[in-house]
C-alpha cells in the first residue's frame, strides 16, 4: 500500500469513533424523545452500553452532547437523568410555536410545496395496527414535523427554520408523553388539510389564522395529556423545566 492508502486507511480509522458516538447519539436521542427513557428516568453508562451494543467512549461521545441539549442531565457519581417535562414546558414550547408558525406559514404562502405537504400530512394518518402504539406515535410525529418543517423551511428564514426544528424535538416529548402513556394518537386532520387549501389559494391570512388555530387546539390537548399521564404515574410535577436544567 503505499502513502496514499496508508494515510487514507488511517483516517478512516480515526473516524470510526466519531461515526460510532454520531450514530448512537441519534439512537438514544430517538428514545429519550419517544419516552421509551420516561422523564425522570436514570440512566447509567453500563445500562447504555449493553442496551445499544456500544463502546464507553462512544457512549460518552453521545451522552455529552445529550446534555449540552438538555434532554439528560449528569449526575457525579450516579449516572445519567433523563430531563423531566413539567405543564410548564408545555406552556414554553406551545407559547413561541403560536407566534412563529403563524408568521412562518404567511411567508411560506406562495412558495410551499403544496403537494408535498399533502404527501407528509397523508403520513401522520396512515395506520398500523401490527405496530405498538408508541411505533405509531413515532410515525406520527415524524410525519408532523416533516410537515410543519417544510412551511418553515419554505418561509425562507433560515433562523425561523431552525428554531422551529429545535422546538419539534422538545414537542416529540411532550407528544410521547401525554399521548403515549394514555394509550392515545394524536388527531389533526381537519387543520392540515385546511392549511393546504389555504396555501393553493395563496391566501396567507388564512393560513396564518388557520396556523394559530392549530397551535393553540395542540396545545390544549397536549396540556391536558401531560397533565393526566403525570398524574397517572405519581409524579409530584416537578417544578423544574427543561430550560432550567441546563443552567
């Protein structure tokens, strides 16, 4: 082999950890998100390592930008927590996705892929009944983030798209959460579909209307889903947020 390969062989081989951590990063993230990890939850290296057939150091890779994001927390000499969710992060995340989706889907008006959106928005209803409620849940929200991402990202504010994204992944939570522990899929036909026919008729008061009206009916019954699954399970709702912990 000569220079060339040798040095080609090497770099692939410094890679290979930060492939590893990459990809286990993504998988554990997928199960906090999910509460297949329950708010609250301890986690410890050992547990991680056996559970995903993975290394320390590529545990610790993945774990380390987990609690730059905020989702778990490190605990000296415990171990790992999954962040808890409290009513008041519902209220957070709901409170900045009613002023911003409205404004995203008035930008977007005129720009979106509106048979896209069709496509994502047939995806959140499509059922699978071989598949445990917390599959379809996860199926569901992919579908709904790809569908409300595709108006921010037609918005053409990248900020807008960005922080929207940020805020999808905290909502898979609270969705996985409330829905999930009581036995229940979400349902958003209706505003969807309205949506779609208000961006074919370039009518982006309507569908700036039609996206508040959305928000704030989720919103509502997120809320009332959070609330009863943490009742339901005797938590004390902390008085903590996901927001505080990574102070």
């Amino acid at each position: 082999m000569n220079e060339t390969g040798i040095a080609s062989g090497q770099q692939e081989q410094s890679d290979l950890p930060a492939l590893r951590g990459e990809d286990a990063y993504w998988r554990i993230r997928r199960d906090v998100l999910s509460c297949r990890f329950m708010p609250g939850a301890t986690l410890t290296e050992s547990q991680l390592m056996e559970h995903y057939g993975i290394g320390k150091s590529t545990c610790r890779v993945a774990l380390v930008r987990l609690v730059h994001e905020g989702f778990i927390r490190a605990m000296p000499r415990q171990g790992y927590r999954v962040a808890p969710i409290t009513l008041r992060d519902v209220e957070e995340v709901f409170a900045l996705r009613v002023q911003l989706e409205p404004l995203a889907a008035r930008l977007a008006c005129g720009r979106v892929d509106v048979v896209l959106l069709r496509k994502l928005e047939a995806a959140c209803r499509v059922p699978y009944p071989e598949r445990e409620l917390s599959d379809q849940i996860d199926v569901f929200l992919d579908a709904n983030r790809e569908f409300h991402l595709a108006i921010a990202q037609a918005s053409g504010n990248v900020r807008l798209h960005h922080t929207l994204a940020n805020l999808m992944d905290e909502m898979s939570r609270l969705v996985a959460l409330g829905f999930g522990v009581q036995g229940t899929k979400p349902e958003i036909r209706h505003d969807h579909n309205s949506m779609i026919d208000a961006f074919e008729t370039n009518d982006a008061r309507r569908a700036e209307t039609i996206a508040r009206r959305h928000i704030e009916t989720f919103r509502d019954m997120t809320m009332e889903k959070v609330y009863a699954s943490l009742s339901s399970s005797g938590a004390s709702l902390p008085v903590y947020t996901v927001a505080e912990l990574r102070r």
